[in-house]
C-alpha cells in the first residue's frame, strides 16, 4: 500500500500552502495536493486507519486527505491541519461532541516527523463509564 501511495504522492499536482498557520503568506516550501476522487490506495489507507481508530471511537469517520509536499530549506514547521474556530463549530453541529482530527503519515523511508509542543491542543472528552 505504502509503494502505491508513494507513486500517487508523486504523480500529483501540489500548491503552495500558508507559510505561518493562519497567516496570509503561502511558503513556497510546503506545498499541498487535497484528494478529490479516492483511489484503492486512499481507499486502502482509510479501511487501516479505521481499523486502528475504533478502539478509540468507533464512529470517527476520515473524510478528507490530502498529500503534503515539503521542500529543505527555510524555517522548521511542523506539517498539520489548520482548523479554525468556525469549523470546528460546524463539525460540533454535524457531530454533537466531536472535533475534527488530523493524522499524519511519512510515506518516504528516513523521515523525520517532530512534535512541536505549542501547536497542539489537546481535548478531553468525557468517556461514559457506566
């Protein structure tokens, strides 16, 4: 599945994306290809990522995916989803007591993914235990 996404990943078109999350500046350096028409190895990626996913909540549904392109060179970022207030107020309407959820995956061997501990807030959802 990985060599399959990788050949997609590189097949397709990217656009430059915001330089600084929520600013007005696109870096040339980071560039982004938003998956219209799901392929059998999009397809694929989904079924695993829902296989690994129910234990935590069974209804989360991924919906939107997305390849990232990054280039060396200028400064460290980290590669996530943006989501402004405004969606997650949508999402909270559609999904009472849910909010949208970024995965990230290295397709290529030797990448290094780093955490940058300002950029993630973290939600606690009250579980029913009873």
């Amino acid at each position: 599945m990985v060599d399959k996404l990788l050949s997609e990943g590189k097949a397709r078109t990217y656009e430059p994306v915001f330089k600084t999350v929520g600013g007005d500046e696109d870096g040339g350096l980071r560039q982004q290809s938003r998956v219209s028409r799901r392929s059998a190895a999009i397809a694929n990626l989904r079924n695993a990522i829902c296989d690994i996913t129910t234990c935590l909540d069974p209804a989360w549904n991924p919906t939107v995916f997305s390849f990232m392109l990054l280039f060396p060179g200028g400064d460290e970022q980290e590669p996530h989803q943006d989501y402004p207030n405004e969606v997650i107020a949508t999402a909270a309407k559609k999904k009472t007591g849910r909010i949208p959820a970024s995965a990230i995956f290295a397709l290529e061997e030797e990448t290094i993914l780093r955490v940058f501990s300002g950029c993630f807030t973290t939600v606690r959802i009250p579980w029913d235990t009873a």
